[in-house]
C-alpha cells in the first residue's frame, strides 16, 4: 500500500460500501473509537475520521491529530463531536443529515405501536407457554391526540404517519411557522397544551443546552393520566429517573425508549418494567440508512481531502450546494486573496468582495470565504480552511 496515500480512519462499523468507495484513493484503516487510547494514537496520522454515534470526538482528540481535515458522522446527531473544538482548529465536521430521518420516523412509530398494544410482553407470554389475551388490552391511535416535540424533518414524517392512522396531531415547536404546520394539518400549540391534552407524546428534538431535561418530574405530572410517552430523539431530554416514578404510579401507561442519559446502557430501571419497551438506539440501525449515511458523508470527505468546498459541512458559514457557474471562482477569489495579502504586506483591516455579471443569479456568498481564506493562508501558522477563516478575520479585526 502506497505511503503517499491519505489515512482516512474508520472508527465504527459502517456500511461495506463505505470502504469500497475510499478503499482506491485513501489508506483506509480501521479501530474501535470506544477504545480511547487506540483511537488517540490512530488519529494522529489521519486526515479524516468517519463515526457514528459511540465515537468521542472531542478537543483532546482533535488536539493530537495535527493533519485531521475531516470529521464525518454517518448520521444526524452530532453530539459525540466538538464542533467548535474542530472549527477553531479548521477542522470540518459533516453529517448526513437527510440519511436516516425514514427510518428514525418508523422506528418512533414501531415503539409507540408496540407499546400501545403490549407486543413484546404478549409475545414473551406466549413463548413462556401462556395464552393470556386478556392480559394484554392495548389502546388505539385513531381518534387520539398524539403530540409529536419537535417538528424538524424526523418530527414532520412521524406527524404524517400519525395522520394516516387518523389521529389529531399537535406538534410543539417554536422555530417553526405556524402556516407551515396548518398546512400539514398540524396543530401547533404550547408545550404545556400538548402535554394536557396528548394520548401519545413522541419527543424529536435535538440534544441542545436548552432541550437536556426539557420533560421532567413537572412535565410529567402535567400528562393526562395513561399516557404514553416515546424517546427515539436523545437522551436526557426525559428525566429518566422522572420518568420510572411515572411509569410506576401508573399515571403514564407506557413508553418506548431508545435512547438514554449514557450509552451504551446495559442497566437501567426502565428494563424492569413491563410497561416499557425499550431497543438499543436502534433508530439509525436500517441497511438503507447506513447505507445512504455512509455514501453522504464519503462524498464530502473527498471534496474536503481534494481541498473542495463542502456544501453540508456543519461549521462552515457559507453552507449549500455551490452552483457550477460559481465554483469556479472560489479558487480565483483564494489566488485574489493571497495576491492582496502579498501586496499589501500583511493582513488588510478590511476586505470587499465585489461580484458582478450574471453570476450574481446564484449565490456567492461562498466567494467571500474563498477569499478570506486566501488571505491568511501565508500569514498564519495553523492551517487556513473555509471552516476557521472567519475566525481568523475576527480575532485579527479584519
């Protein structure tokens, strides 16, 4: 294998199709992220890391991977990754956004069918050599009032489904339009209205300062009784703990959970109830998703080892598909930058971009970034991205 080739480092298991993309161009090599030390001593000669979900990406990591240009999570969530860490070091963070929302809807849907109608404590019944239909009377979804927290793309499509089972659905939300949610035939209403008024609450918000421990004790209590509560989201926005004493009075009938405040959660006194049916974050775990997850995110991990501006890249300010009349320009507007700082003799205290003709039709803010980053690419120490180069114009005053 050629030493000349880039490292791009595997940290948890993706789909085969992952590597038979990478594996012509890139060394690709392989560890166990939840292993730390063998991750910290493989990062060092990466040139980008591709995770899921169980890998800690965080200032200590990226600290010891000097020739890091990429950290790709195959999936939505991006709490395993230091996003700012990574951009003060011009680091890129991907995702696949759009990779697993089908399958992460269905599988809040399969928790909230399965609890409503008691289906794995009937079907360990009945393995046990029980016939016990009586035992297990389960509640219907049409004509009930399911409330769905969060309705970003995951929150839409289980709101969509709900309404084919012909239930009312409110959705709580407060960045989104409420002529947007009309028109889906949602209801957009205050938290505490939903939680008063749901039969089913289905919670799909992102794991945020404002949103950890977003529905506790109170929140809770403020249910109608025999409510059933689903978390496929993140953990720690239910007060677990809360949410037992709930599940124990009785005032909730049930829930579905498959996220937790720690993962990988092997004990849990959610386990001992059989009101309760719980799966081990399995709401990305499809071939489809993992599949679409990982092809998403090789794609930006070649355009950034190709030096390439990534679109979905998280951390970069002027994000979205470049159009091909203005691609390029971005390495005419980083050549100009580098042009001006060279004449100039240093770096300027202000910088105008100025873009004219029918290129103009399409957006070309990116532009701005290219040039920035042609600025400082000769007067700085640390290595200049799109990601870090408005950084540096701020901490520098230009």
């Amino acid at each position: 294998m050629s030493s000349d080739r880039l490292i791009v480092l595997i940290a948890e298991q993706l789909a085969p199709r992952v590597v038979e993309l990478l594996d012509d161009d890139f060394d690709v090599r392989q560890v166990d992220g939840t292993d730390r030390p063998a991750l910290l001593a493989a990062l060092h000669d990466a040139s980008a890391v591709l995770v899921r979900s169980a890998t800690t990406i965080d200032a200590e990591a990226l600290a010891g991977a000097p020739r890091l240009k990429v950290v790709a999570r195959a999936g939505i969530g991006l709490d395993n990754v230091d996003v700012a860490a990574a951009t003060a070091r011009g680091v890129l963070v991907v995702n696949a956004p759009l990779s697993n929302i089908w399958s992460a809807a269905e599988h809040a849907v399969a928790l909230l069918l399965a609890t409503a109608r008691q289906i794995p404590a009937a079907d360990a019944s009945l393995r046990a050599g029980t016939w016990k239909r009586s035992s297990f009377s389960g509640i219907e979804i049409a004509d009930k009032t399911v409330g769905v927290i969060g309705l970003g793309r995951i929150g839409l499509l289980v709101a969509a489904r709900m309404k084919a089972f012909e239930a009312r659905v409110l959705a709580y939300d407060p960045y989104i339009q409420p002529g947007r949610a009309t028109q889906l035939g949602v209801h957009l209403v205050p938290l505490d209205e939903l939680l008063r008024e749901s039969d089913f609450i289905s919670i799909h918000l992102p794991k945020t300062p404002e949103t950890v421990g977003l529905i506790g004790a109170k929140e809770l209590a403020a249910t109608k009784p025999g409510t059933v509560l689903v978390n496929a989201a993140r953990g720690g926005l239910v007060d677990e703990q809360a949410l037992v004493e709930s599940l124990r009075s009785g005032h909730l009938a049930g829930a579905g959970i498959d996220v937790y405040d720690t993962e990988p959660c092997t004990d849990s006194p959610l386990f001992g109830l059989s009101n309760v049916v719980v799966t081990p974050h399995l709401g990305a775990s499809t071939v489809e998703a993992q599949d679409k997850a990982g092809v998403a995110v090789v794609r930006s991990v070649r355009l950034a080892l190709q030096g390439d501006f990534v679109p979905d890249a998280v951390n970069v300010q002027a994000g979205g598909v470049v159009a091909e009349d203005v691609r390029p320009g971005l390495s005419l507007a980083e050549k100009l930058g580098r042009i001006f700082t060279a004449i100039a003799g240093g770096v300027a205290l202000r910088l105008s971009v100025e873009v004219r003709g029918d290129i103009v039709e399409h957006d070309v803010s990116v532009l701005q970034l290219a040039a920035l980053k042609g600025i400082f690419t000769d007067v700085v120490e640390e290595q200049v991205t799109f990601v870090n180069a408005p950084l540096l114009a701020r901490d520098r005053g230009l």
